[in-house]
C-alpha cells in the first residue's frame, strides 16, 4: 500500500581504513573521520539550498504545539533503573494521566551534548518517587472492575491505554516531537532515552566491557513498562532501532504481548540482514562498506577528543550527510532539517561506535509471532536508505493482519518528514487497539485525528 506524499570515494576511504586498523597515526584518523562524511556525499548527494513554500511552512506551525519549538515539548520527568542498574531517562506525557504531568520547557533543561562529546552533569530535576503515587485515587486501574481478555489474564475494564514510544538509533525521544504534540490530549504518553542516549545514563555494562545488545534494550523497555504503566493495555511505538527494540521485547516476554499489548507500531525497522542494507551505494562500495565499517567504527569510538577536533572541518558535509540519510526529497522545512540535525549531533561518537555492531546480530524474525493477531501498523519510507521498505514488506509478511503502509519519496526520519500522515495513521492504529482490548474511548481529537483526510 503506497501514499503520496563512486565508489571510488568509497574504496579510497576503505582503503585508509584498512591502514587504520592495524595502527593509525592522529592525522591519519581525521583524514579518516571526514572522509567518511565526505564519501557520503560524494555518492551523489549535492549541498543545495534550503527552500520551503509558505505551505509547507503553515502546514509545520499548525503540527506543533502553539508555544513549543521543535524538541521542546516536556512531561514529567523521571529515571527508571535498568536490569544492569544504568538509569533511564523517561517522561509522562499527555493529559490522561491522573494529576499533571505536563512540564514547561524552562522547567526541564538537560545538559547539552555533543556528538564527539560525553555528556557532563546529571538531566534536571528528576521525580524518582515513582508511579504508585501518580495513580493513587486515580480509580481508573481497578481489579474488582477488571475482565478476562488477551491471553486470559485479569485486564482492567475500560481501562485507559497507555502509549510508550521508543525512539531510534542516534536520536532520542525528542523525535517524536510531532507525535507527541499530536496525541497528547486525553492520553497516556510515555517517552524515554534508550540507555547511552538523550538524557539517559552511559550503559553502564558497556563500560564494564559487555557489547551493546538489541537484547537488551528490550530488558530496558520491559523495565519501563513495569516501572511506569505496570497495568492496562499498552500500544507499542517502535522506529528504528526502536523497533527491534519492540522486537526484542516480544522475544523475551510474549506472555506481556498476549496479555497486554493492544497495538505495535514498527516504523522505519527491520527484523533482521542488517548486513544486506546497500546505504543507497553502488554495489562495490557496499561491499567495501561493510568490511571495514565496524573497525572504523570501533577506531574512531577510542579518539573522541581527537574526532571532535575535526569536527568543524566537516561540518557542512555532515549537514549533507545527514540529509541524504534522514530525508526522502529536498521539500523539507529547513526547520526540521536542522532538528533532525541537533538530534544526530547530540549523540557522541563512541555511543555510535557502541551500538553500531549490535545491528548485524539482530535477528528477531521468529519473536515476530508474539504479534501476530495484534493490531499493527508498519510503516516506512520509499526512499528509506537505512532501514529500506523491502524490510518492512517482510515483516508484514509475518504480521498478514498488519497495515503496511509505504510512503512514497519518503526517508529514514518518516515521523519528521511526513508528520501528518504518521500522527493519521497512528492515531488509527490506537482506535483499532480500544476496540481489540476493549479499553477506555479515546478523546474525540484523537479519534478525528486518525479519521481518512
């Protein structure tokens, strides 16, 4: 289902790499560090100027909250411990919950960090008392009202469904800015940084010399649900890596997914052949690509300081860089490019270096079975060079009740790029799941929002 909407650069940077890799001198690692951006653009992406209609640009306003700029919105704030003891930054959002949970902007300001730099200091204030308080009196999770559903197991009657997002490889929850300012009246919204991410803690096993692991963000996800939505239906919002993130979940604890789970979202994802994705390169320079990504990747995690000192001389190439890899055409705003921009420079290097090798190990086909029968959309971008649409067709095809939606001349960051269409589609999706869990209506906003436009 569709809507509207040189390799010789290459092998030159694989060719140094391969030097690199058995001992590399600091010049010849900034060489290294650009010309990777630099291959990116040089396999036909061209730096053109930033344009939009006045269409476009109303279309953008009418998206956002009326007083939020782009990643400003905020819940409340909270840390969840993972299984390993890293803190998880996560947020409440949404005016379903029982008392406020919405925060103003000035109320809730994190560090800054930098791509090539480690994060300093500790997120703002943080509320760690939990959510038994938050619900006390709410009497909207009560036992004695509660039916036999899912799997058979006690679910409350009418109970509110609570929607978490889980955000991909390089962002953090702050990419779902539009979403979230979409779905948050009368709803139950959670929103956290995976762990080395946004707000979150540096993985504290990776520090301890255990690889990152698809695995076990979805140990941290189950850690999430139990700490802040411990009853009632849950809608799953997976992209990107967020999505085997999801994966992962099912894998461990199908039980949940039987007894719980009213709805999945997989958006821009794959369940597995990390190493068959081309990055829109020619043949050869995939090939070369992959041979010799993880060592760089690797190299240039140990050099911070040294990568962050090249960093002003490839700034304008990145900017290209992340363009080509995010977007699906030039009709952009230019104020979501640069955001989608801030969102992949804040993640520093060695956090990419952490987690790029636990992609070629992913493979949860088979956990897909502990969705099947759920309500489900998957959805991805026609012109999606990371997680290409043929991933997404064959997910579908182990969730034949699924809508697989592919939206055309769209990119990897699909929730950015076409805001109005995901919020539509989502807003759909959380309808299907009332009805299939028999949960509370949702607000009329809501419903309008996922009418056909």
């Amino acid at each position: 289902m569709s809507e509207e909407g040189g390799g010789s650069p290459i092998v030159a940077v694989a060719r140094a790499a391969e030097t690199a890799s058995a001992g590399v001198s600091r010049a010849g690692l900034i060489g290294i560090s650009v010309g990777v951006v630099a291959a990116g653009a040089a396999a036909g992406v061209a730096v053109e100027r930033l344009t939009v209609g006045r269409a476009m640009r109303r279309r953008a306003r009418e998206a956002l909250d009326a007083t939020a700029s782009y990643g400003s919105l905020r819940g409340r704030p909270r840390t969840v411990a993972a299984p390993d003891g890293t803190e998880l930054y996560v947020e409440l959002d949404g005016s379903g919950w029982p008392g406020p949970v919405q925060v103003h902007p000035e109320e809730q300001k994190g560090p800054r960090r930098g791509w090539f730099a480690r994060r300093r200091g500790e997120p703002g204030p943080v509320d760690r008392s939990g959510l038994p308080g938050l619900l006390a009196g709410s009497g909207a999770l009560v036992r004695a009202s509660s039916r036999r559903g899912f799997g058979g197991s006690a679910v409350p009657a009418g109970a509110p469904l609570t929607v978490v997002f889980c955000h991909g490889y390089c962002l953090s929850q702050d990419s779902w800015h539009f979403q979230r300012a979409a779905l948050r009246e009368g709803m139950r919204l959670v929103f956290w940084d995976q762990r080395s991410h946004g707000r979150s803690e540096r993985s504290r096993s990776f520090l301890a010399g255990e690889p990152a692991s698809i695995d076990q963000l979805g140990g941290d996800l189950k850690a999430v649900i139990d700490a802040v939505a411990p009853e009632g239906p849950l809608v799953l919002v997976g992209h990107s890596m967020g999505g085997m993130t999801v994966m992962a979940l099912a894998d461990r604890h199908p039980e949940l997914f039987r007894e719980r789970v009213a709805g999945i979202a997989l958006v821009g994802t794959l369940a597995s052949d990390w190493d068959s994705v081309t990055l829109g390169l020619p043949a050869l320079g995939a090939k070369v690509f992959r041979r010799v990504a993880p060592g760089m990747m690797k190299l240039l995690g140990r050099q911070v300081e040294l990568v962050e000192a090249t960093r002003r001389f490839g700034a304008d190439f990145a900017a290209v860089f992340y363009r080509r890899f995010s977007f699906g055409t030039q009709d952009v705003d230019p104020g979501v490019a640069r955001f989608a921009e801030q969102l992949l420079d804040a993640t520093p290097i060695d956090v990419v270096a952490e987690f790029y090798p636990a992609f070629g190990r992913h493979d949860k086909h088979a956990a897909l079975a502990a969705m099947r029968g759920i309500p489900a959309l998957v959805l991805a971008g026609t012109k999606d060079l990371l997680t290409p649409p043929a991933h997404s067709e064959a997910i579908a095809r182990e969730l034949p009740d699924a809508e697989l939606l592919l939206v055309e001349n769209a990119g990897h960051l699909v929730m950015l790029e076409r805001p109005e269409l995901v919020d539509r589609r989502l807003a759909a999706l959380l309808q299907q799941a009332v009805e299939y869990a028999g949960a509370a209506p949702l607000p009329s906003s809501v419903r309008e929002a996922g009418q056909p436009g």
